[in-house]
C-alpha cells in the first residue's frame, strides 16, 4: 500500500485559524464516513472500490 501526500501551499506560511478549523472539519467528516461505511475493516473498503 503506498500513500502519497501532495500540497500545493507553501510550507513556510503558517496556517490561519479559518485552515486550522477546516482541516478539522475534513478529517472529522472523513473519519465519521469511514465509521458509517465500516471502512476501518480494509477488504469492506476495497471492495467499495477504494485502493
């Protein structure tokens, strides 16, 4: 399994409180879809189509 993480921001600006709160927000949304979709369990995620 590979993970790739791309931005692209600058890394030396300082995220504001606005970035902070949404990336909050993202990660929340996403780890409340993974629960409802039963993705924790990975074959239940590939067989979604997730890769």
């Amino acid at each position: 399994m590979e993970v790739w993480e791309v931005t692209r921001y600058p890394t030396d600006v300082p995220a504001t409180n606005n970035h902070i709160l949404a990336a909050q927000s993202l990660i929340e949304a996403s780890f409340q879809a993974a629960a409802r979709n039963r993705w924790f369990d990975f074959s239940k995620g590939m067989s979604d189509g997730h890769k």
